[in-house]
C-alpha cells in the first residue's frame, strides 16, 4: 500500500485571471494586462476558492489544538 501524501490531497490551489470566466483588458503603463472582470460568475469562483481555504484552516486549527491538548 502506497503512503497518502496529505499536503498534495488537502493542496488549495492558486487562482490566476486564467481561471477566471471573464477578464477584461487595461492600460498599464505602455501596455496592457488582463484582469478578473467583476461579474457574478468570477464572484462566485472567489467565494468558492475562499471557502475552500477556510475549510483548510479550520481543519489546521482542529489538528493544532488536539497537538496542543495531547502536550499538556
């Protein structure tokens, strides 16, 4: 049986404007760069990406605290 590595299944992956629906251009400087455009569907992405995270947290905080009980 292979060994499970947990930092690579619990990953939270980072966003880039790739990931997003809808982008839009702007001026920056000389040139251009694209950006998220602020719409409901790139809304959403966010909230579900910070809601991810925070479950990743919560679940830190839980394993911390039982290390922290199992010390004392």
């Amino acid at each position: 049986m292979g060994s499970i590595n947990l930092l690579e299944e619990n990953e939270v992956n980072e966003l880039s404007h790739w990931d997003m629906g809808r982008t839009v251009e702007t001026r920056d400087g000389y040139d251009s760069k694209t950006i998220p455009e602020a719409c409901p569907e790139n809304m959403q992405l966010l909230m579900d990406k910070i809601n991810e995270l925070c479950k990743e947290v919560n679940s830190l905080k839980r394993l911390n605290a039982g290390l922290i009980a199992a010390l004392k």
